[in-house]
C-alpha cells in the first residue's frame, strides 16, 4: 500500500493515505511508515490511520525523497530494508527528526541494538510488540491513550 493514491475508509474517522492531507481529518499530524515488506506497511497503516495521515514508504532512500514535499511528526521505521535500512534513514535526516523515531523490527543484529541502545532510541520488536505501536505513536503524538483496565 504506498501513499500515492490509495485510501482506508474503514469509518468516516479514517484519514486518506495520500501525498495530499484529506479534508476533514481528525487529525493534522502526519506518520511515516518505512518497511521493505508490503504487509508489515499495510498492518502498519490499518493500526494507525485514525491518529493521523499515514505516509509509507518501502526503504530509507524512498523515505528521504518524501520530506521534501511533507513534515512528519511521527517516522515509525524498520531496520534491515534494501537500499538504506533504518539507521542509515535516521543519520540522513535533519536534527529535529531525531526525537521522532520509533524502529519496529525483529533485528538480531547486535552493533545495530547497540546503536539504538547507545542514542536511546525506542526499540518495538516484530511482531511481539505491535500492541505497543499505537500507544508508542500516540505518546510521540501528544495524543492520550486510553488506559485499558486490568485486575
């Protein structure tokens, strides 16, 4: 699912995944998705359309070539991808982007945990923590999560 063009309206919430920001969205923030695999940036997508306009790119060099037209306020991205992976994605863009970072990747590769470990960067592994990614994007956001009772 790239951004070009395509849409989710699962309910009249749902913001359009596009290049141009959709008319009457709930929310004016903008999330980039970054994944080599189709499914992982569609999953991505379905979770997160409703806290705001969801971008998605397939590696770190496609990401770079969308910040010239948009702001995102949220960059959710996957290590090991084709090209640039995530890291590389993350030492390329401008200074302010830094605190917007969340990686989501099932990475065993220890030089990359030690850098993100090092730059305290957030780390939601695949696939076990994709129950974390809404409330992590929300926290980025400034958007209250609903707390969920437990006993």
């Amino acid at each position: 699912m790239e951004a070009t063009g395509t849409s989710i309206h699962n309910d009249s919430r749902a913001c359009v995944i596009s290049e141009r920001p959709t008319p009457g969205c709930e929310r004016n923030k903008s999330i980039l998705i970054v994944d080599d695999s189709e499914s992982i940036r569609e999953l991505l997508s379905v979770l997160l359309h409703e806290d705001g306009i969801v971008y998605t790119a397939f590696n770190g060099l496609d990401a770079l070539s969308k910040f010239a037209a948009n702001h995102f306020d949220v960059i959710v991205t996957d290590i090991e991808m084709p090209v640039m992976n995530g890291i590389e994605l993350y030492n390329n863009v401008p200074p302010f982007y830094k605190d917007v970072f969340l990686f989501f990747s099932g990475t065993r590769n220890e030089g990359h945990i030690r850098y993100l470990t090092l730059n305290n960067l957030t780390l939601l592994r695949k696939p076990d923590d994709i129950l974390k990614m809404r409330p992590a994007v929300q926290q980025k956001l400034n958007i209250p999560f609903p707390k969920i009772a437990t006993k």
